[in-house]
C-alpha cells in the first residue's frame, strides 16, 4: 500500500528526527553511560514500545481525542511530569551507587525497560506527533489508513531501536571509561537527576 519511495523517504525523516537532541536520546545515553550498554538498550526497548503505543492511538484517533480535550492533555502531561521528578529523585538517592557494565540482575534490565515506556507513553507531545507525523506518508488513495499508520509506526521503532542501539553501545563505552573514576557515581547521580528534572519541568509547562 505504501510506495517504496514513500518509504524510504519516511526512513530518512523518520531517522533524522531520531537523532535530534530530546528526552528520549537523553534518556538512553544517561542510562548507557551511567549502568552500560545493555542497560540503555534496555532503557531504548521500552521507549520503542511506547512508539506502538502512541502509534495505535493515533491509527485510531485516541490522539486526536487529547489533543481536542484540554483536560486530557494536562493530566496526561503532569503524569509524565512527575515521573520523570520521580525518576530525579530516585537517582539521588543512588548516592554513589552506580551499576558498571558487567553482569545485572534481569529484574533491573525489566525496571529499565518499563521506564522507557512509562517515559514514552506519558508524554502528550509524543502522541500529538505521530498524529501530526505518521498521517503525511499515507496513501489515502489506498485505502486502510489506519493500516498504513501501523505500519509506519512499526517501521518507526524499528529504525529508532536500531539508532538507540548503536547509540547505547558507544555511551556505554565512553561510561566504563568514567566509571573507573573513584567517586564519579556521585556526580553521574546528581546529573541524571538534573536531566530528569529539567526534561520534567520543561513537560509540565509545555503547551500543544
């Protein structure tokens, strides 16, 4: 139904976009450098599931339904806000514990997995841009637009998950390197405590 070069087209946008600085991106390379690769792919697995998510909203029109509702958006909104301040607050109270990229226990690669789509899904904005985002590759001509809108999702966490990937592998190795460091978890702490505050403040007041 979608034409090759669509698709293609849609790959490259869609990669583009991927790789610009957002709290996503952020999210995976604190992750990365701060408890190792395998963790930030965690953390980029469930961040990608929220794009199915999003994207089966916006195949049904869910996202419109927020966006339209001003009441929806602001409580969705300030759920995303908080848990990002409860993500801040965590970090700080790790001290100077920080997980190096040896052996983890699977349970904390789950808890990293389930932040990434709590993250992703409670972020009003993530939802409102597919909705604006997927719609302009579909072939309305075809016909099943909200089959397309899928498939484009699915294209979309793929590529992303790939990116996120490569990504999480290179900040994992710059981590080790910091991580030798005694005493540095501390400060990696009180920086990912920063980012998760100033990416939460900045969800809270933000506007469709």
């Amino acid at each position: 139904m979608i034409e090759a070069s669509q698709l293609i087209y849609f790959i490259a946008a869609s990669a583009a976009l991927t790789f610009l600085p957002g709290p996503d991106i952020i999210f995976v390379l604190t992750q990365s450098i701060s408890q190792g690769k395998i963790a930030g792919i965690a953390t980029a697995s469930g961040l990608c599931t929220g794009v199915l998510v999003h994207t089966t909203a916006a195949a049904l029109g869910v996202s419109a339904i927020v966006y339209q509702s001003a009441l929806a958006f602001t409580v969705l909104k300030y759920l995303g806000a908080a848990y990002l301040l409860y993500l801040a607050w965590q970090a700080l109270r790790e001290g100077d514990r920080v997980l190096s990229s040896g052996p983890a226990q699977i349970t904390d690669f789950r808890a990293l997995y389930k932040k990434g789509i709590f993250m992703n899904v409670l972020n009003p904005k993530v939802a409102l841009f597919f909705l604006a985002f997927l719609p302009q590759f579909v072939n309305l001509e075809a016909g099943g637009v909200s089959t397309q809108m899928l498939l484009l999702g699915i294209v979309f966490m793929v590529q992303a998950l790939l990116i996120f990937s490569v990504i999480s592998v290179f900040a994992g190795t710059i981590g080790n390197k910091i991580l030798e460091r005694p005493g540095i978890g501390k400060y990696i702490n009180w920086g990912k405590a920063g980012i998760f505050t100033a990416i939460g403040i900045q969800l809270a007041v933000s506007h469709k």
